[in-house]
C-alpha cells in the first residue's frame, strides 16, 4: 500500500511569513497537530502544536513571531509514492511523530 492511499489530505499549510498566532489558530480550528510551512508550491518546514508551547509560549516569545524564524527545518518527508514499510523505517529512524507527504517538492498531506 501507498502512502497517498492513507494519507491525511489536503495538508494544513501556512506561508513562511505567518505569525506563531496565526499558526496557532490554525492548528485549533483545523484540529490538526502540525501545520506545514509551505510557499509556492514547496515545503519550507513544519510547525507542531507542541513546536508552539515548547518554542514560543514557554519562552516567551511573541505570537507575532513569523513561523520562519521557529519552524523545523529541514522536514522529515516521505513521497506520496513511497510505501507504508518506507514511512515506518522514516518514522522509527528520525524519531518524528508526523511526515509531510510530497509529490516531488509539492506538499500533498501528511501521515501519522
């Protein structure tokens, strides 16, 4: 089985430019845990809703911080072309609780 086939789709994305607020509502209203930092068509990092308590509310950052400037960067990715057994040796191998799924450079969802 693919990863598209189990994905979670369409990603949660926000520009390199977003605030840590902006991050944060969209991470409460979408109900998601991460939100992929993306602009013109390719992923620039991720942002986890522990990303934001541990990296900006525990330290007192300002919300309106861009999320370029906290983001985890490089991401962890896998292809939307890669099987479920690949994704798993990335999960176990990077320690990471959500992959970005690309299309080429392209962010198309995102798995875990």
């Amino acid at each position: 089985m693919r990863i598209a086939d189990v994905m979670i789709t369409p990603p949660v994305t926000v520009p390199p430019r977003a605030t840590a607020r902006q991050a944060a509502r969209r991470v409460e209203t979408e109900a998601v845990g991460c939100v992929l930092v993306a602009g013109d068509d390719t992923l620039h990092g991720v942002v986890t809703d522990r990303g934001l308590a541990v990296r900006v509310l525990s330290t007192g950052t300002d919300p309106e911080t861009p999320v370029s400037e906290f983001m985890s960067a490089p991401a962890v990715t896998v292809d939307a072309t890669d099987d479920l057994e690949a994704a798993y040796r990335v999960f176990r191998r990077a320690g990471v609780r959500r992959l970005p799924v690309l299309d080429g450079h392209r962010p198309v969802g995102f798995c875990g």
